[in-house]
C-alpha cells in the first residue's frame, strides 16, 4: 500500500438516535431531528476534505411511516425546509444531491422540493450526496426484480443472461459504487433494510455517539478506523 491513507470511495450513514438525544433533554422527538441536521453539514464538509466521493444519507425509511403522523409530518418539513435552505451552500460547495427510494409516496410539495434540489445541484463536481428517503433494501431489490421480469416477458433479455451486473443496475444506486464503510449511530448494530446487497463488502463502524452529536471529528475516527480495516473480499492477501 502507498504511504497515503486509505480513503473511501463511498460512505453511507444511518443516522440514528434523535429521539434518545431530545428525550434525554427532556425534548420533543422532532428536536432531535431538527438537531440532525447539523452533523449532516458536518459530515459534508469532513468527507469532501478527505476526498470521499459519494455520501449517502439514511433519512427516512419505509418503515419509518409507522411512526406518530406528527413525527412524519415533521421529518417531512424539515427534509423541505433543508433543501432549501442548505441550496445555496450546497451549490459552493460543489454537491451534487441525488436520492434513492421511492419518491411517489411523497407529497407533491417534498417531490418538488426534491426534484429542484437535484436540479439546481446537478453540476456539483466536489461530491455526491444520496439521500435515502423513503428507502428499504427489500423495497428496492423488489421494484428491481419487477423491472428486470418486465424485461424478461417483453423478451429483451433471456432469463439465463440475468448476471449480478443485471441485479446491481435496476437497483436505484446502479449509477454508484457499493459503500466502503456504513456508519450506523447511536450504538445500535444493525442495519434496518439498508443497502443489503450493495453492503455485501462493506466495512461496518458503530460508533456510540447519538446522531445529533456526532461532528467532524467523529467521521475523522471512522476515515482512520477504516484505514487500517484488511479488506479481503473472499481471497488470500499476496497470492
Ligand atoms: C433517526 O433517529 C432518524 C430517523 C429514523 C428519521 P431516530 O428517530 O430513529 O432516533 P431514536 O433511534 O429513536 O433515538
Ligand atoms: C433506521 O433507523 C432508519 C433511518 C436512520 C432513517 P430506525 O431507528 O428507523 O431503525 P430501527 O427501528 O432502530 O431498526
Ligand atoms: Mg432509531
């Protein structure tokens, strides 16, 4: 290996443990994820000076409906309200947002807001953010699956040509590389339906610290965690 530290291509977070943060502090849950939003700058500025490429972001999942209509309704604004605000610095910064997830059960308003954020950021050099909104593994290995069998009865592909690479590119993360490191907050160590098969080779880091503090720092200690990771990816290191 070169003297160079070892940097990710690609780092996803699961950003947990907002409402453990507020409830600690005697707060409503949705202050916890109003609190979210600045270790997510934070997270921005620490992977675009280490040169990561890509970042993406588990904000919402498909299961996350479940939850109180007023939590929904707030997690909904604020993923609004951010976009916005966050535009201009986004666009300095050379960020280019995209998401994965399925972005129809959305009201027309968060769509929009979407959809314009992707637009205005489309020519960000410096870094990809991926959000992931309404987002499950299952969900959208499943809507690949029906792609890929629409396909098949259209007969544009034969059911012995369908490879890993067939899978990987109906999957909404077909433009990106897999994750190198996931984070996962809060110390929980699990995954919640998150990029399953692009996680096949990931390195996984669970730091304790709750969502809303987590900063700069702590993403350094991941970028050094994984530096000295041995990945093997099924073989024998010098053969
Ligand atoms: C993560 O924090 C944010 C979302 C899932 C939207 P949580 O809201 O899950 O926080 P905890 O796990 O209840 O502390
Ligand atoms: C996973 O966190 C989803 C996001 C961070 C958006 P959850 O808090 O919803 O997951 P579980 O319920 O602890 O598995
Ligand atoms: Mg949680």
């Amino acid at each position: 290996m070169s003297e160079l530290k070892r940097i990710p291509q690609h780092v996803a977070i699961i950003m947990d443990g907002n409402g453990r943060w507020a409830e600690l502090r005697g707060l409503e849950r949705c202050e916890g994820h109003a609190a979210g939003v600045e270790p997510v700058r934070a997270s921005l500025r620490a992977a675009a000076r280490h040169g990561v490429k890509f970042l993406t972001l588990y904000a919402f999942s498909t299961e996350n409906w479940g939850r109180p209509s007023a939590e929904v309704d707030a997690l909904m604004e604020l993923f609004c309200q951010s976009v916005v605000n966050e535009a201009p610095e986004l666009i300095r910064q050379g960020v280019r947002v995209r998401m994965i997830g399925e972005r129809s059960r959305f009201s027309e308003k968060v769509q929009k807001a979407l959809a314009e954020i992707e637009q205005r950021t489309a020519e960000g050099k410096t870094i990809t953010l991926i959000l992931a909104l309404n987002y499950s593994s299952r969900s959208e290995i499943t809507r690949a699956v029906r792609r890929i069998a629409e396909k098949v009865a259209a007969g544009e592909i034969a059911p012995d040509q369908i490879q890993e690479a067939t899978v990987a590119e109906n999957l909404d993360t077909a433009p990106y590389p897999d994750p190198d490191l996931i984070i996962r907050t809060s110390g929980e160590q699990r995954l919640s339906n998150f990029l399953l098969w692009q996680a096949s080779y990931a390195e996984l880091w669970f730091p304790g610290v709750l969502w809303p503090d987590f900063n700069e720092e702590e993403f350094d200690k991941a970028i050094d965690e994984y530096a000295h990771r041995d990945r093997r990816f099924g073989l024998v290191k010098g053969k």
